[in-house]
C-alpha cells in the first residue's frame, strides 16, 4: 500500500482573491504530489512500508531525512486543503473559541501571535495552532516540513491549524509579503473544521 494524493476538497479558483488559483494548482498537483511521490520511494522496501502516515511521524527519529521530510510535507498539506475553505474566515464559536480567548486574551491577539510565528520563522516552515498533551492550545513554528506530532519537535502537541509559510504557498501573488499573505489568508480558514480537530484533540 502506498500513499495517495487525495484531490483538492474545492476548485483551484475556490480560494480566490485570497490565494489564487495558479498557486493552488502548482502546490497541490506539484508540490504535493512530490512529497507524496517521494515519499513512496522512500519508504519502497524498508519496514516503514505499510505503517500508517500518523506512526511514522510520530516516530520520525528513527527515519531517514527524506522520509521526515516528504513524510512531513504529505501530512502537513493534507492538514492545509482540509482546513481551508471558500467562504469562510470570521472567527471561531463555542469551545475553541473559549480556550482561545482565556488562553491569547482574545482572537485579534491570537491573530497577532499567530501571524508573529509565521513571520519570524526564517526560511520555510509552518505556523500551528496545537493542542498539547495537558489538553491546552499553544501556537508554534517549526522548520521545513516538520510538524508538532513528530518525536523531534521542539515543541510538542496535535496540530488543529496550520499555516505553510513556504514561499511556494504564496510568492506567485504576494511575492516576498509573507505577513500580507497571513493576513488574508485568515479570510480562507474554515473555523468548523479547525473546531472538529479541536474536538478530536481532546
Ligand atoms: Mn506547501
């Protein structure tokens, strides 16, 4: 069994003006489908075939670095299609929006903090929204095609919400603006399926 690169859950111009439909399709079709495909090859014969994505990342430690990093890079755009959506944005409700307000003060400082650790994360990576293994949320980066699951995070805990701040998710529109890509890409995010993540966290 290998891995597979699901479809897009909307059309490439779905997430239009906020993230246009040629970079959608060179992420998803190319960038995407890479990690998917060399992930494959990576794994293809060693006694990583046939272990779920979510057991390898959790123990990343003992893979090479091309399994990390396509690894990473199949499991963290799965997260990011899914957690995206057209017609979306506003600001979550209910229990996530609870722990977020008595956690960050209030969902503009979450934006503000959240925005913060995508901005000052050097290079390539992603900023998340975790659940940690004490049940609270915490905002963190991490480099490259690393997530918060893995065995050799930094910080540790279940992503729920995920930025790829990879100049490839947004230079075609933005070119080197990364905080004007954050900032409208909060009018994409899709708070119910974040809040489900949360549930599933706990
Ligand atoms: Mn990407």
């Amino acid at each position: 069994m290998s891995f597979e690169l699901a479809p897009l859950p909307y059309a490439n111009n779905a997430l239009e003006p906020f993230i246009d439909a040629m970079t959608m399709e060179i992420h998803h079709d190319r960038h995407h489908a890479a990690y998917v495909n060399n992930l494959n090859a990576a794994i293809k014969g060693t006694d990583l075939e046939g272990k779920s994505l979510l057991e390898i990342i959790t123990n990343i430690s003992k893979a090479p670095m091309a399994v990390r990093n396509n690894g990473g890079g199949h499991f963290n755009h799965d997260l990011f299609w899914n957690i995206m959506a057209p017609n979306k944005g506003g600001e979550p409700t209910g229990a996530l929006a609870d722990a977020i307000k008595s956690t960050f003060g209030s969902f503009e400082d979450f934006k503000t903090q959240f925005n913060a650790a995508g901005a000052t994360r050097f290079g390539s990576g992603w900023a998340w929204l975790i659940v940690k293994s004490d049940k609270s949320i915490a905002i963190c980066s991490t480099p490259n095609q690393d997530n918060p699951l893995m065995d050799i995070a930094e910080v540790k805990g279940t992503p729920i919400l995920g930025c790829d701040v990879w100049e490839h998710a947004y230079y075609l529109k933005y070119q080197n603006k990364r905080p004007d890509y954050m900032a409208n890409w909060w009018n994409v995010v899709n708070w119910d399926a974040v809040a489900d993540r949360y549930k599933a966290a706990l």
